[in-house]
C-alpha cells in the first residue's frame, strides 16, 4: 500500500510498505479522505517543536472499517468512522475525571504518533466513532470543529450574549458557527480584510472587525460600550492573546484556544478587576465529537464553503507549498486517499 511520509522539514515522500495486520482490540481501516490543518503545515514546515521526524501526518480522518472483531460499539466491517486521534492512557487524573482530552500521557495520531496519511492504518476500536449518516468530506471535518465545540462548551455560551472570536482560520470558523448555533452574537476578528469577508459571505457571521488600531471601538459600538461577554483567542499568536483581553467585558471569560510558544503577560490589576475567567481549551472528547455528528447530520453547517480545496493522494505532495501562501486563500484542504 500507499503512503505519504514527512521524512523531514520542506520533504513529503511516497512510498510502499505492506498492509497492516489485525491486532487484538484493534481495527484496519481504509483512509478515505484526510483534513489538513495548521499543525500538519507547521510540521511540515519545521516550526512545530515537538515534532520528530520521519512522520506520517494526518489527524483530520475519516475511514471505512476493513477488519474488525466483534466490539461492544456495534461497529461492522463496511461502517464509515471518524477516527479520534488522541490516544489517551485511560489511569491518570484527567482520564479518571473524563477529561481525555488533556490525559497527561496523551498521544495525538499524526503529531506525536504516525497518523493516517496511508491507505490503511490499525487503529484502536474506541477510537473509532462510527458516522454512517455523513458524508466522508463531513467526517474529515469533524475533528477540527469537535476543537471548536470543546472549546464553546468549556465557554457556557448563553444564548443572545456576545462572543468575539479573535482569528478566522478553521478553528476560529468553527468556533463562531458554533457559538451562532448556541445562540450567542457572534464578533469575528482577523487582521486579513479578506478572510472577514469570506467569513461574513460564506460562514454567515454578522460582525467584523479588522485587527488593529480601530478594534477596541468597533467592538464598543457594537456591544452598546459593554464589550464581549466572552472572547476566544484562535490565533495563538503573543500579541493577540495578550490584546483580546481587553475585547472582554467585565465579569467575562476569556478562552485560549490557539496555542502560543512562550510566556503570555497580563496586567493583573486589569484582568482582576474584571473577575476574568481564563480557560484553556484543548483537544476534544468523543462527547464533543458526538455534538459535532448532530450538528453536520442536520446541514447546520457550511461544509462547501468550509473546504476550500480538495486534492488526490499523489497530488498533495506537490500543492502543499502552495498552501502555506496565506494568498492563496486555504481554509480547509482536503486530501483523497
Ligand atoms: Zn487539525
Ligand atoms: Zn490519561
């Protein structure tokens, strides 16, 4: 069989091996369509700093069940699946409480471990979730916007408050979709005029602000003087997530979704005299991937305007420079296996 390797920063390969064998408690699943997303375009360009290379990217999956036992998911051989990428340990803390998503021996496919960007892949049966009612491109999205439904259900949103979403790429996309069908006013952000515009045509949200200077008083105008009840930081960048802050109201939450490579610093006085709650967000939990599930099963959400580009196997090896051109307007690429 097939598969793609990142043999090193700037280097995909393809390449043959045999197929996999069927392991107790495990399942072979044929890779149909694979989501790219930020982590794979930093891995590949060398600015992920826990990656270690040769790597098999592809976290984003959705599959086809080719061997399986007999399971207490009821999934048969020929059933469609999300696969969940984070392996968790099941024992510590986090896990006993339900929290997998941050277990702290946690394994994410295709960061820390290969992933699924090859014909066929042995992948523990509780990782697979089965979504016969999708379509595989809604299945390929699901990880990335079970991120965004995690990170609307660490917010409490209420319905008709403001919610200001700062970065619109697909995470942040995901999460203003979410938080709109929560019921929340939705504020997007971004420094590109051009992603606020594909948010507002294609996504639906009605407010947006451009980042910088004038951001403070839009967002003041638009909230009536009281700023946003929560507000998500999507960007990761230092910068932004030290600025959103002051987006938030008093008494708000702020969550971090974006995920920054050193020291952020607020100004304790600020963020104390607004009671500020600030919530980390990571991974996601099958609970969150279930949500998801109901929400593309009933067409809630814009999955063609979603995915911008969609290539064949052998084809992304050479299209994937291209994707890191901001110009080039990649929200989603999706690869067929
Ligand atoms: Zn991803
Ligand atoms: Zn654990």
């Amino acid at each position: 069989m097939k598969y793609i390797v990142c043999e090193k920063p700037g280097r995909f390969k393809l390449k043959e091996k045999s197929n996999p064998l069927k392991v107790a408690g495990e399942a072979i699943v044929s890779i149909k369509k694979i989501g790219i997303c930020g982590t794979d375009l930093h891995a590949y360009t060398g600015n992920q700093a826990f990656f270690t290379y040769p790597r098999v990217l592809g976290h984003e999956l959705a599959a086809e069940v080719l061997e399986i036992e007999e399971n207490n998911q009821n999934i048969q051989v020929g059933d469609k699946v999300i696969v969940m990428p984070y392996i968790s340990c099941g024992h510590c803390v986090a896990c006993r409480n339900g929290k997998t998503n941050c277990c702290n021996k946690i394994s994410v496919l295709g960061v820390h471990a290969d992933g699924g960007m090859q014909e066929q892949i042995s992948i523990p049966i509780n990782l697979l979730i089965p979504a016969n009612s999708l379509s595989y491109e809604e299945m390929a999205i699901a990880e990335p916007l079970a991120i965004g439904a995690h990170a609307v259900r660490r917010a409490q949103i209420q319905p008709n408050e403001f919610v200001a979403i700062i970065g619109c790429g697909p995470i942040g996309i995901g999460i203003m979709k979410l938080a709109q069908l929560a019921g929340a006013k939705v504020i997007a952000m971004d420094r590109d005029p051009g992603r606020l515009n594909y948010v507002k045509d294609k996504i639906g949200i009605d407010h947006t602000v451009l980042a910088g200077n004038t951001a403070l008083d839009v967002i003041m105008e638009i909230t009536d003087g009281e700023m946003a009840t929560v507000v998500f930081d999507a960007t990761g960048n230092k910068e932004a997530l030290e600025k959103g802050i002051n987006y938030m109201a008093f008494g708000g939450r702020y969550i971090l979704v974006g995920l920054s490579k050193g020291k952020l610093e607020f100004d304790h006085p600020t963020i104390h005299a607004k009671e500020t709650a600030i919530i980390c967000s990571r991974n996601a939990t099958l609970e969150d991937f279930k949500y998801v599930i109901a929400i593309l099963e009933k067409g809630e959400f814009p999955v063609n305007s979603y995915i911008t580009h969609n290539v064949g196997f052998t084809e992304m090896i050479p299209q994937f420079d291209s994707w890191l051109d901001p110009g080039n307007g990649v929200i989603k690429a999706i690869v067929n296996v």
